[in-house]
C-alpha cells in the first residue's frame, strides 16, 4: 500500500517554491526517494540530550532548531523523513535549521520533550516543532499540519518547512 502512496505523490501537481527561497522539488525528484522510507527515530536515543546538542548547535550557528516528533511506526513520519532526505532539500534544510529527531513511541515516550517545547498534547505525528536557538517555539499552534504527510504533495511539505526558516536566511 505504501508504494501506491508514493505513486500517486508523484503524480499529483506540484506548486510553486516560496519566493522565501525554499526549494523546489520536481516530478522527476520523487524518484530520489528511498525505498523502503527511512526509519527517522532512534528509539534508544537519549532525546533530551539530543535535544540539548541541537539547541547548543543553533545558539553556535543562529539558525533554528528543528525538532520531529514521531515514530518509525508511523507511515507520515517516514514519508517526511524521506522528502526531507530529497538532494534538493538537504541543502536547504542543513542551511536553515539544526534538526533533531525524537521518537515518542505510540505516544508513550519523551512526552516530557514534547510538552518542554510547549505542545501540551500530541494531536498526531510527526508534530514538527521550530524554536529560535534560544529555545522559544515559534510555531506550536501549526505543529501537527504535516501529521497528514502522506496526503501532501513533496512540494508542499518542503514549502511548509520553508514558511519557517528564518527571513534572509
């Protein structure tokens, strides 16, 4: 069932880049994704101190921290870890943002995580949190829109992650 999602992603229409200088993914782009999709989680990790290295990566850098929320489980979750995984987006991405991922299992683990970035309650997965380097969340009302990724055209989760990278960046 999964390969079928990624067809019928492929030939869905893609939309325009933001003029925020986000990146812009074709049809013949799709074709990069991996097969199987990664699993994006390391369930064994210590979230909180990759949380931390990631923080202390952006206050070094200036960019904005990234932070992915979900679950090896979760059919979303992966197909976003491999849009973001696109040559066309990592680029983009290792330019605006210092991205850590956290897996909460079936909603069961790291939930300490979660709520320290200001979601009190995961509505679904991935939830993508972006916070300044000095930890403030700027997008915690928008941070479960991608929890339908497999819905979204590739173009239109990369302009997501693009509306929230830092102006001039």
């Amino acid at each position: 069932m999964r390969k079928y999602a990624i067809v019928l992603l492929a030939a869905l229409p893609l939309s325009s880049a933001l003029a925020a200088g986000g990146p812009h993914l074709s049809v013949s782009t799709l074709a990069a994704l991996k097969t199987p999709l990664p699993y994006p989680y390391v369930e064994k990790a210590d979230a909180k101190a990759a949380v931390a290295a990631a923080f202390a990566r952006a206050k070094a850098s200036g960019k904005r921290v990234l932070v992915d929320f979900g679950g090896n489980w979760c059919p979303d979750c992966r197909i976003l870890a491999g849009v973001m995984d696109l040559p066309e987006m990592r680029p983009f991405l290792a330019a605006n943002y210092e991205i850590v991922s956290v897996d909460v299992g079936r909603f069961d683990k790291n939930l300490d995580v979660v709520k320290s970035l200001g979601v009190e309650k995961l509505r679904g997965v991935p939830t993508i949190v972006i916070a300044e380097p000095d930890g403030r969340p700027v997008n915690v009302a928008n941070s479960a829109e991608l929890a339908d990724a497999r819905s979204m055209t590739p173009q239109s989760l990369a302009d997501w992650l693009a509306k929230w990278a830092k102006a001039g960046a």
